[in-house]
C-alpha cells in the first residue's frame, strides 16, 4: 500500500485545516462548551461554510454534488477535525452519506445526496444494538412491528439543522428515516464531550424507506465508522503532542524551561510514540476499507481499539504535563480529554473490540 500522499491531498487536507484554525479557534470551541450566545446558529454556520469547501461531500458522488474521495481520503480530514476537535458531527454524517452512496436506490440517491453534499441536511446514523453492540446482526430496529421505538444516544448536529437518519434494522438491514418523521421527536442527552452531542430519538420503524443494498454494506459502514473514529483519534493525540512540547518550551521552572528537564523530556518523548508510529495503523485500515479487502473489519476494529485507547492516555498525560493550568476550565486539554472519552465508547469501547477480534480468530483456528 502507498503511504505517500499526493499533492491533491496535501492541499486538501491544507484548506481544511486553515479553515478550521480560522473559524473553530480556541475562543469558538469555549463558546460552544459553555453554550453562550447563539451558539447553535454559530454551528449551523460552521457547517454550512464547511460545506461549501466540499468537506460534506467527500464520500458522495460528483454526479450527486460531491467530490467522490475514498475513506482514506476522508480520514486525512477526519485528522485535522480530531487535531481541531471541532464541534460537528463529521463521522455520523459521512457514515450516512457512505451508505445511501453504496446501499441505496438511484432515487434515493438523487433525493438524498445533493442536499448531504450542498450542507442542507446533516447525516446521521443509528446503528446501536442492545448491551452496547454494534454490529449488524445486533440491531434491534425492527419494521414489522407498529409500536413506537427508540434510537438511543444517537449522535446529532448541535445546530437546528435538519437531519437525515440511516437506521440499523433487525437482520442487518439498513433504512432511511427522513427529517420530517423526526420533527418533535428528539430528546437531547448530555454528552461528556462538549463539542459533541447526543439525542434520543422515538419513530415509528413502519416509515423508514429501506436501502436496497443494505444488507450487503452493513458491516462496511461499521468499519468504516471505525475507521474514522481511529483517524480522528490520531490527529487529537498528534495536537495534544505539540500543544504539550510548545508548552514545555516556554513554562518556566526555576528559571529555565521545564522541557530542559529530563523527566519531561522523557513523558514528551513517549507521548510522541502514540504519535506518528500509529498513524499508518490507522491508513492501512482506511485502504483496506477502500480495497474490500477480506480482513478489512479485522484491520478497522484494531485502528479504533488501539488509537482510542492511545487518545485517552495522551490526553490525560497532556493535562498534566501542563500542571495546573491545565487542569482549568480556561485552557483547552479538557476539551481533547472529552473528546478522547467520547471516541473511545462511541460504536464501541476497546474492550468490546478486542473481545469481538478473539472470537473471530478463535473461530478461525478452531
């Protein structure tokens, strides 16, 4: 595999991260954490300005509005929004766009996609299963039944924009819930991250317009989520890395950097080793993803597993190596920490990972 990027992506990945650094700074992300002002119409705009640089269409087709990149593509910017930790819903939403590209009609592609890709509507995906599980055999939204069901804890926009929801399905399924079917329905529930946001959402499965390839892509669209959560991981700790060897560089101690201290030099140097050495980790999975290859899940669960248990470990470490401004409310380490938390339980904390990756190989040797 080719772990050289080209000048496209280089460039690409350029726009989104001098974007971000212009309207998602420090003072923005702070805004959004303590909800002041108009915070979610603030969200609306960043998403819809974001939108308009083609970052909302990367996995969707140029026939739809979109750009048409692979995963991997969308993983190099997935990194800069995890080294930014912006406030938006960038995985839900092109997990949502991934699935309607590969697994829906052509109708439902030209309904859906070019207001996905133009930042109209934000994606969505509801792929939990009970206890915590997600994988496609455990989704438990089932379509013959007309009692009211509940999608929980499903990530959300903050912002007032409309969202358009793929639903797992009881037989590893996948469906569309559109907007309209939403509308007054959603219950907001507390996120330990700031900048992300979670919601409960009660529907009625009769309505969800189902993708016709959705049981052939619905183990794809996990891993791919996996993917990204992984990517986005690697860019938080690859910031915690720098925001930490900066700060080491100018807080003083006994009148000289604390960086010139052996055991900081020895703390930045191992938290430089969760940096960079784990990156094609998470490349060789999104290319594996890509290729289809045979142990692409395989090559997905360990990224996320690995990254996400890395993420936790930096940030925390970060904070402390910030002493006691670190741990203010002022600086910005709690908002990586937060963020770290969130990736490592969404879709799947390592533990459920690890133990889906020994069953599997256990199968296989046995």
């Amino acid at each position: 595999m080719n772990y050289l990027l080209n000048d496209d992506q280089e460039a690409f990945i350029d726009t989104a991260r001098k974007f971000l650094s212009e309207h998602a700074a420090s003072s923005f992300l702070h805004q959004i954490a303590d909800r002041r002002g108009d915070w979610r119409q603030e969200l609306k705009l960043l998403w819809q300005a974001f939108a308009e640089l083609g970052f909302a269409g990367l996995l969707i087709g140029e026939q739809f509005g979109g750009i048409g990149l692979s995963l991997f593509d969308t993983a190099l910017i997935n990194e800069v929004v995890g080294a930014a930790v912006a406030p938006m819903p960038f995985i839900a939403h092109h997990l949502c766009c991934l699935a309607i590209q590969r697994a829906g009609s052509p109708a439902q592609k030209a309904k859906w996609l070019p207001r996905l890709a133009s930042g109209e509507l934000i994606g969505s995906v509801a792929l939990a299963g009970g206890g915590g599980r997600y994988l496609p055999q455990d989704w438990r939204i089932d379509q013959s039944t007309s009692s009211p069901q509940q999608l929980s804890n499903l990530e959300v926009s903050g912002s007032d924009l409309p969202s358009l929801i793929v639903v797992g399905l009881t037989g590893g399924g996948l469906g569309i819930l559109s907007p309209e079917q939403t509308h007054g329905n959603r219950t907001d529930r507390p996120c330990v991250d700031p900048g992300s946001f979670l919601a409960d959402v009660i529907i009625d499965a009769a309505v969800i317009d189902p993708l016709p390839g959705g049981g052939e892509y619905g183990q794809a669209i996990v891993d791919a989520g996996w993917v990204l959560q992984a990517a986005q991981a690697c860019g938080g700790i690859r910031a915690c890395v720098e925001q930490a060897a900066d700060y080491a560089k100018v807080r003083e101690q006994f009148g000289v950097p604390i960086g010139q201290f052996q055991a900081v030099k020895h703390q930045l140097a191992d938290l430089a080793l969760e940096a960079d050495p784990n990156r094609p980790l998470v490349w060789h999975a999104a290319q594996a993803a890509d290729a289809g290859q045979t142990l692409a899940s395989r090559y997905a669960a360990l990224a996320k597993s690995h990254l996400s248990d890395a993420y936790l470990r930096v940030a925390r470490k970060t904070i402390e190596l910030h002493g006691g401004f670190g741990y203010t409310w002022e600086a910005d380490m709690h908002l990586y920490l937060k963020r770290a938390i969130f990736l490592h339980a969404h879709l799947g904390n390592s533990l459920y990972l690890r133990q889906r990756l020994g069953s599997a190989l256990t199968a296989r040797t046995a």
